[in-house]
C-alpha cells in the first residue's frame, strides 16, 4: 500500500469526524469505525485500523473527538465533542 497523501489523511480525518458527530453521543472502537469507512466506502482510498485511531487521537488532540476506556481493557471508545461537532457543521 502506498503511502496516504496529505490530501488523503485530510479526508481520512473529516471522515472520521463525520461518523462519530452523526452517531453522537455513542461511543465507538477504532475497529468499528474502520469497518464503517471501509465498508460504506466513506473514503475511496485504502485505510488501516492503525491510520483511524492516529487522525482519532489527531481529532482528540484538537479537542473534536474525547476517548472512554473499556472498563476491564483497555480499548479506546471515541465519541464525538460540542467542538468537534461545530467543526463538521462548519466545515460543510
């Protein structure tokens, strides 16, 4: 697989954001969020489970997306933030 553009990690990012603010206030684990992109072809570029949960904790660092543990693991569960949803309306 080659390596995403900026381009390509840009809309990675919106895309992940998009999904989380649509199904707000649910929480979801990278996996599922992986499989959500890639199986409604949200993004029509190869993507990792690796690549979702760098531009999620991306997101959580802009303060757009907020992460809850797994009470007996440690599995993040990303859920979409006021800001993060402000973010997506604005930028549509």
């Amino acid at each position: 697989m080659t390596e995403p553009t900026q381009e390509d990690i840009e809309l990675l990012r919106a895309a992940v954001r998009a999904y989380l603010v649509q199904r707000r206030p649910a929480a979801f684990a990278v996996a599922s969020i992986h499989g959500a992109l890639v199986n409604r072809r949200l993004v029509d570029f190869p993507i990792t489970a690796e690549q979702v949960a760098r531009e999620a904790d991306f997101l959580e660092g802009l303060g757009q997306l907020t992460h809850h543990r797994a009470e007996l693991g440690s599995t993040k569960f990303y859920s979409a933030t006021s800001a993060g949803v402000l973010a997506h309306e604005r930028a549509r």
